[in-house]
C-alpha cells in the first residue's frame, strides 16, 4: 500500500509519527512550507534524510528568495497535484478542510485513490465559518472516503455535519516514552521547586498557553487570587501580557501568580515536574498538546470541556472536565486533596498512547477503509 499525506509544516511529534507509520506502507509526506509559523527553530528541511523510513518533500512558495511558513499563496497553487499523481498513491491523507483538500476531492477520479481527510475540527471552533467555509467543507465531505478525527469532540462535530460519512478516530498524541524519560532524568520536585523559586508551602497550579483573549488565562487568574494556598505558573507570551501583569499587581498577588516566558526543552519540562496540577482553561481549542505533556508528567489535569484534549481526562481519576465559562476552583480543590493518587492516575492515563502504538492503529484504519 502507498499513502500520500498532505501536510502543514511539520512539528517533531509529526516527523515522529511518519517515521513509524513508514515501516508499514510507502508513505509520502508533502509539507506545505518549510516551518510552523510560531516556531521557526523546527524547520522542515531538517527532518529530510536518508535514514527516514518516509520520503518527505517540501512545497514553499518564496518571498525575496526565502522560504516562509505555510500561507494561502503556497495552498492555492495546484502544481502539487502533479506530484501526487506521479507517485500513484493508494490513499491520499489531506490534513483538515484546506484547499489541498478541496483541489483533491475536485480531481479525486482523476486519481484513482481513496481520500481521507485528517481533521481535529470541533463544533465550537466550526460555529462561526462563513457559508463559503461551509460550501468548501460540503464539497470535500462528498468526495471523501473516510474522515479520520483526533478527538472524541471531533467525532461529535464530524456525525453531526456529516452523518453519512465514515468517521474512524485515532488520538493526537506526543513521544509519551521520550517526554516521561527525559522528566525522570531531571532533579526531584523539592530541588526543581528551590531552583525555580517556586514555593513549597503551596499547591502549585501550571498553564502553558499563548496570552490571548481565546485561551481564558485571566478568569484562571482571578479565581486563583482568591485562593491564598495555590501558586499559579503562567507560562508563555502573547497580546494580554501586559494586561496581565497589570492586573496581577493591582491585585497584590505578584507573589503567588508569576507571568514566565515561553519556555522550550529540557527547562519547559522542569516547570511540568515541579509543579502539582495542570490548568488549561481555553474557550475552545481543537486539540491542546500541552494537556498529554502535563498527564505525560504525573500532573492531573483540569481541562476546558470545550478542547479535543479532554478525551484523556476521566473525572475524578486523572484530572476533571470543566466548562471554561463556570467556576472551576472545586475542581482545583478537589484535585489537591489526592493529587498522590490522581498523579499516578495521569501517568498511567497515558501510558498505552505512544506514536508506535499511534501508528499501528492508524495503519489498521487504512486497511480497512473500504
């Protein structure tokens, strides 16, 4: 079997993920530009080599002569249906309602392939589509094989627009294996806690998250001032910074609630093992990797019910489902009177979702799209 993917720029966990799919079919992965667009340090052309066990090409349109990040202009230019149809694929994979996607399902026959359609989509991120978004969604729906949902709220939104489609599930995931091995090999949470500056004598509350109005940080913030024995982490950057910390003084919580800059590697993971319990609040969010690196770290999660992440969370067992517009300090509470057993509930949670199991189970799902 030859698969050919349709792809945004990759991120490592993708790169991760295509190596092991590549050890059960001929797969061809095209990336539509060379580097996601809010981390340039993962650029696309580095995941090319020999040693790939897929062959990985990138497609980038060029502004004064240098590659740029995924954008309409690179999207819209059906020359990669050239390249598809020279390869002969099986099953093409588009990812999400782009319009590689919308180019595929127009020429699908022309193709002699199975389409599938890769989409993390949610009913509250889909709500406010134009009616030309629409049209486009109900023109690929038509043409496609089988959609492949990340989420259980993705198959929600997918049998409730397109109940006559086949929908197949198969979780977004991270390297569980990797990030567990490499939060094992730092310090113990007492020594990383004084190396931080993080207090022992609170329970420590951690978000990584953009600061923008979607993500709801500052209701988290205003629920957490009234909380006197929580510490609260805010990690990242974004529009509302200066908001935030403006509000934080105002409220003379600057001791308990610091505002810290994005972080990366080895020192992103010190803050995942020092702290105690993990708050993502979001609006809304397709997915939320940051809710598998947190179960990922032994730390209990309480997730916004209106993100694709809350699929891993089982109330009162590693973490709760909360609805981001309500009052969510009982769970908080709630989570800090067992975080001993609901921190190895996280751990195991996520234990079975590895990329190898990732890629068996989606290899399963190709074979028998019919």
């Amino acid at each position: 079997m030859k698969a050919v993917v349709l792809h945004p720029p990759l991120y490592p966990v993708n790169h991760k993920f295509f190596n092991e799919l590549g050890k059960h079919l001929d797969l061809v992965v095209y990336s539509f530009g060379n580097q996601p667009g809010l981390h340039s340090q993962w650029k696309v052309e580095n995941y090319i080599d020999k040693s790939n066990n897929y062959k990985l090409e990138i497609i980038s349109g060029k502004t004064n002569l240098k590659r740029f990040a995924v954008s309409y202009r690179t999207q819209l230019n059906p020359n990669f249906l050239f390249k598809v149809k020279k390869e002969k694929p099986d099953i093409v994979i588009s990812v999400a309602f782009w319009f590689p996607s919308l180019y595929m399902a127009l020429f699908k026959k022309m193709f002699g392939c199975k389409l599938l359609i890769l989409t993390d989509a949610i009913k509250q991120t889909e709500k406010s589509n134009s009616a030309i978004r629409n049209i486009i969604r109900k023109i690929i729906s038509k043409k496609t094989d089988a959609f492949i949902a990340g989420s259980d709220l993705t198959v929600t939104y997918l049998k409730e627009r397109f109940p006559k489609n086949t929908i197949k599930k198969s979780l977004q995931t991270i390297d569980v294996i990797e990030w567990k091995k490499d939060i094992d090999c730092l310090p113990n949470k007492s020594e990383l806690k004084n190396e931080l500056g993080i207090s022992e004598d609170k329970v420590t509350l951690l978000s990584v998250s953009n600061y923008i109005p979607l993500k709801n940080l500052e209701k988290l913030i205003d629920e957490v001032v009234l909380m006197p024995n929580y510490e609260l982490l805010l990690i990242g950057e974004g529009e509302l910074k200066l908001q935030f910390k403006a509000k934080i003084e105002n409220y003379n919580a600057l001791h308990r609630i610091r505002l810290i800059s994005r972080q990366v590697g080895s020192q992103l993971k010190k803050y995942y093992k020092a702290s105690d319990i993990f708050v993502f609040p979001s609006n809304r969010d397709t997915f939320g990797y940051v809710v598998i690196e947190a179960l990922s770290s032994g730390l209990p999660v309480i997730c916004s019910a209106n993100a694709g992440a809350s699929s891993f969370i089982e109330n009162g067992s590693n973490g709760f489902v909360i609805k981001p517009q309500k009052d969510f300090t009982n769970a908080i509470e709630n989570t800090s009177k067992r975080i001993k057993d609901m921190s190895l509930n996280a751990l195991n949670s996520v234990s079975k979702y590895t990329i190898e199991n990732k890629a068996e189970t989606f290899y399963n799902i190709l074979t028998n799209i019919d």
